[in-house]
C-alpha cells in the first residue's frame, strides 16, 4: 500500500510531461502533414519542394497540355 504513495506522483509527473510534449507538438505544427511524406515517395519530381506560386504555374501548364491534347483527339469540337 506504501508503494502507491510513490507511484500516483510519479503517474502524474509522467502525464504532465506527455502533455507537455503533445502540446509542443502541437504548437511546432508537428501535425501539419500527415500524408506529404508518405505520398511525396510515390512521385518522381519533387513537387512538395516547390513554392506555392511554382505549383500553381505547373499545375496550368498541366491543364493547359491536357486540353491540347484533348483537342488533337477530338478536332470535330
């Protein structure tokens, strides 16, 4: 019964400094992206590493190619 007087403080040390350390995760944008890094490996160019306007610009070009050759596919449109 006397190791239970040492063990209840040390269960709420324990849980103060897991809360601790999931709010600092919390706070550091630890749990931003989740998926990114396991779909980043699925892909050959690197476009995580782009900036946003990079992204946006290769992502109209992508379009932009698409219906072109959606065009040369169908010329009766």
């Amino acid at each position: 019964m006397t190791i239970l007087y040492l063990l209840i403080p040390l269960s709420l040390v324990l849980l103060g400094l897991a809360l601790w350390a999931f709010f600092w995760a919390v706070k550091n944008d630890q749990f931003e992206d989740l998926e990114g890094p396991a779909h980043r490996i699925l892909f050959d160019d690197d476009e995580n590493d782009l900036t946003p306007e990079a992204r946006e610009q290769r992502r109209k070009a992508a379009e932009r190619n698409a219906a072109a050759s959606d065009d040369d596919k169908h010329p009766d449109r």
